[in-house]
C-alpha cells in the first residue's frame, strides 16, 4: 500500500498538549509521512521517525503533487485577530487539486471580530471536514452556516484506555499544580493568582494528613509561555522544594509519569484537565480560556472553578473540594468524550487504509517502563508482581517492531524503484522535449533566411518598379510636349488657311505648305499614337509586376505558415505514436 504525505499544520512550541497531538496522529498511522511547517529544530526534536519538517513556501498550485492530504491538528489554532493568510493558502492549494483537507480537534471562539469571521468562512468552507471538539464550538460552526462539520472531542481522548492510575501502597500523598504564564490579564490579576496558588501548596504540605506530602509543578509548556518561569517564583517566594518543578521537555513519557505520581490536581492548562480525567484524578480547573469551560460544561462539571477574578474564599473551597477526593462531573457526559475522539479518526482512518490502536501508546512511543496492554506505567518505587510476564510482552513487542521495520523497508525499497522509474522516464522526456526544442530552432533559423531570401527580392522588384514609374513620368512629359507642339501647328495651319484666302497669288506655295503641315501633323499623330500605346503597354507592366509581387508575398506567406503548421503536425503524430 502506498504511504500517503500529509501536510501536517500544528502548534509547535514545547509544549505538551500539542506535542501530544502530532504523536498521536504519528503513532496511529505508522504508514504515513507527516510534514510539519515551523521551527525545523522542533520538529526534529519531537522524535517521531514518520515526521519531517517541509517549508510552507515549498508547497504551491505546481508543487503539491507529492502530497496526498492537508490535516490541521491542535486546538487554540483560530485566534481573533489572525488573518492566516499563509494558512489559507495551503488549503486553497489542496482544495483546488481536490486533495482531502480535515481540521480535526479545534476549538472556535465565540466572539471574534466580523474580519476573523470572515477570514474562518473563507477557508472553512473550502475543508473536506471540521471536527471541532466541543459542542460550543459546534454551535459556533453551525451559526456560521457550515455543513461540512462533525462534532468530535479533544484528540488526547483516544488515550483513555492507554493509561491507568497509578496505584502504590504506602505512598506520599502528591499535589500536582499545573501554572500558566500571565495571558491576557492584568499584572495585579496575575500576582494575586500565583500568590493563592502558593498559599494552596504550603496549605497542603502544613494539613495533619499531607505532612509527608509532595508538591510537584506540573510545567506543561517550556517554549514562548514557559511555565517553569512562573514555578520558580512561588517556589522561591514561599520556601518550597526547588526539585519540585517539572518542566515538560519533549519527553511526552516520562511527563505522564510525573503526572500520574500525583493524588490531587490544581488544573490550569487544558489538558492538565484532560489528564486529570482521563487518570481519574481528583482536580480544581482553573478556567482561564473559554475552551476550559467548553470542556466542563460537556462533562456537565458542578464543583468549584477558579479564575483569575477568583478571591481567597474561593480558593479555600476549592481547597476542602479537592482533598474530599470527590469527582464533580458525569462520568457518562466523559464516556461520550471518549467515544466521540474516535470521530476525530474516523474518516482518515478510511483515507489511509491502516491505523492502528494506541492502547499500548507507552509502548509504541518509546523504550521507557510503560506496561503494555492498558499501559499501566512501572513506578521507581515497586516492582511489578509478574516481571516474567512483563519481560515476554516486550519481547513480542519488539518482534513485533522488527517485523513492521521489515515491512518498511521492504516499502522503502519499492518507493525508492518507483523513484528511479519515474527518474527515468522525466528524464527521457526532458531529453525528448529538448530535442523537438533543438529542431525547432533549425527550422526557424531555415525560415529566417528563406524570409531573408524573399525579402531581398521583393525589395528588388519594387526597384524596378520604381524605375518604371519614373520613365512613365518621363513618357507623360514627352505625351505633353508633343500635344503641345501639335496645337501649335494647328495654329499655324489655320492662319496659312486665313493668308491663302487674303492671298490667292500664293495659293499653289500654301497649297504646298498645307500638304507639308498635314503630312507633319499625320506623323505627329503616329508619334502621339505610339508613345500612348508605349504609356499604356508600360502602365500593364507596372500592374503585372504588382499582381507579381502580390503573388509571391501571397506565396511566402503561405509556405511560412504550411511550413510551420506541417512541422508541428508531424511532431504531434510523432510524439502521439510513441
């Protein structure tokens, strides 16, 4: 089966939620080739052996051609105020090759100004099929009049059933708090929301129950909103454990590990939540993004929520809401989440052809001690009670592993044949159509001089007509003095007719004189006669030679286009035989 390219469009920024969605995506299609726009060091960062950076600039109307499908993955991806001017342009290079474009696990903000409204509906509407993933911002999609739309959830859902609480005897009690860098409020919104949160962290380490408790600073993002920044200040301001920040690195593993060490969860980021459920652990949200409150008002969320408006008293009931270890939501509103994220898939898993589960993701993503099946994780602190078990479920793993390496390279060397074929042939091709170039040249230079040729030689005949025309100019002249010269013997004549009368002694000398004047006058007119019939035989030769030159520019024309049209139609026949 061939593996599908797919221009893959996410946020790339250390960050652990959408670092989390590009492996998920990878892992559940191993046949793929994911190609990530951004931070190349990034992306090469993430590990993920189908997952390449490519340059958005690179893919155009002419450039598409090695990419099967556009899917654009991750949240927060519709900020108001974006224009996504190059985002728009990819979909619209996809769209108009009538190649697949999914937006998969988004969310869409209610308010926005009317230009972002208009930018969303602009390319929106152009997708093969938005799955937003919250029922808001289905709402939000259907108020815009989209019918291309299905509802699905947060694609970290797919993992429920790849993790299970942790369960340790004898453990400290572990208090994880998940910070988020100041957004979007004011400073003295920000200094008092860090101060409760410190006062919620020494409130549990000084409760009778916890005083071999931990706080663990769950920091989900190291990238343009570090975290950790805001960690090591309530640390440092109120004297706790400075090995108590976590900060997620690029290790997705290993940060669920961390995660699921811990008892009791004060949820800022999003998926702290998410985790928080997905691990059953008792948790406090912090609503501090209106995708925050779309997620609790799905899972139907009835207990205590903080913000940044939020005072002591609240925090202090959130506090006693936490260590009741009570859960505050419908378990079966989370199933439908759950059940939901598959929707996410669905289609693609169509388009590519083979998916896999991510039950055992543990495994799939790593060599770290995760246990496969429901992927339980293996704690420093306890040994699992069957390591024989453990041990042969590796080993067939890893078989497992070899094989599906077998079988990609086994594709890669088909790949790499395909490759060189069509090498070969563009290459004969370009040989081919560099050629019919060459011979085109000769033949126009053949034309060129033929042009050349009959040029020359109509310059030449409009010479002689020239000429022509000059010596009748001459002959019209000499027409015009002998006309003149006749009149003049008329003249001459009729006054000798006059002196004959008045004088009838010289009648036999004018007698004379007339004949002699007659006879001149009747050679005068021959003269006349033939110099008219030289003009008018002249005048049809310059016509003659005019319908000439007529012809044979008639005639050059005509060859020039029979020459080029008989050309290229033998070159088609020939080109269209072979």
């Amino acid at each position: 089966m061939k593996r599908l390219n797919v221009v893959l469009e996410a946020y790339i920024d250390n960050n652990f939620g959408d670092d989390l969605f590009v492996a998920i995506f990878s892992l559940r299609y191993p046949f793929c080739n994911f190609f990530l726009t951004g931070d190349p060091i990034l992306i090469d960062a993430l590990g993920l052996p189908n997952v390449f950076h490519v340059s958005s600039l690179s893919i155009n109307d002419n450039t598409h051609y090695p990419f099967d499908l556009f899917l654009l993955i991750g949240g927060d991806m519709f900020p108001d105020g974006y224009l996504f001017d190059e985002r728009k342009r990819l979909v619209d290079v996809f769209a108009n090759a009538n190649k697949p474009v999914y937006f998969v696990g988004n969310s869409f903000k209610k308010a926005v100004s009317n230009s972002t409204k208009e930018h969303l509906l602009s390319y929106c509407s152009r997708a093969t099929r938005i799955i937003p993933r919250d029922t808001q911002s289905m709402l939000i999609l259907d108020s815009y009049g989209l019918s291309n739309t299905s509802l699905g959830s947060d694609s970290a859902f797919i993992l429920a059933s790849a993790f299970e609480p942790l369960q340790l005897p004898n453990k400290e009690k572990v208090i994880g708090i998940s910070l988020r860098k100041k957004h979007n409020v004011d400073l003295r919104q920000h200094e008092m929301y860090l101060r409760n949160i410190g006062e919620i962290a020494n409130r549990f380490l000084d409760s009778s129950d916890n005083r071999k408790g931990k706080v663990k600073f769950l920091n989900f993002s190291k990238g343009s909103y570090d975290d950790s920044d805001e960690s090591i200040r309530i640390i440092n301001d109120f004297s706790l454990d400075k090995n108590s920040s976590i900060t997620y690195t690029g290790d997705l593993h290993q940060f669920i590990l961390e995660f699921n060490t811990c008892d009791y969860i004060v949820a800022t980021r999003f998926h702290a939540v998410i985790f928080a459920l997905l691990l059953n652990k008792p948790f406090i949200p912090f609503v501090y993004d209106e995708k925050t409150a779309n997620l609790l008002n799905d899972i139907d969320y009835t207990g205590v929520s903080l913000t940044h408006l939020s005072g002591i008293q609240d925090y202090s009931a959130a506090f006693i809401q936490l260590l009741s270890g009570d859960m505050f939501f419908s378990k079966e509103k989370l199933n439908t989440l759950v059940e939901y994220a598959s929707i996410n898939f669905s289609e693609l898993d169509a388009i590519v052809g083979q998916s896999r589960s991510l039950e055992n993701f543990a495994c799939l993503y790593s060599d770290q001690k995760y246990i496969p099946g429901k992927g339980s994780i293996l704690n420093n602190y306890t040994e699992l009670k069957d390591n024989r078990d453990y041990l042969e479920t590796q080993l067939r793993n890893k078989d497992a592993l070899l094989k599906q390496q077998e079988l990609l390279l086994s594709e890669l060397k088909e790949y790499n044949s395909d490759l060189e074929e069509a090498k070969q042939y563009f290459t004969s091709q370009l040989e081919s159509q560099e050629n019919i170039i060459i011979d085109l040249e000769k033949h126009v230079v053949l034309l060129e001089e033929a042009k050349h040729y009959f040029t020359s030689q109509i310059e030449s005949k409009e010479g002689v007509i020239i000429e022509l025309e000059k010596h009748v100019t001459q002959l019209e002249e000499a027409k015009h003095h002998f006309t003149s010269q006749i009149e003049s013997k008329e003249d001459i004549i009729g006054r000798l007719e006059v002196a004959y009368i008045e004088v009838g002694s010289y009648s036999k000398e004018l007698e004379a004189a007339k004949k002699y004047f007659q006879q001149l006058f009747e050679r005068n007119e021959k003269i006349i006669e033939t110099l008219t019939a030289k003009i008018t035989e002249y005048e049809s030769v310059v016509i003659s030679m005019q319908q000439e030159i007529h012809y044979e520019k008639s005639l050059i024309r005509g060859a020039y286009e029979q020459n080029i049209f008989s050309y290229f139609e033998k070159r088609i026949r020939k080109s269209y035989l072979s």
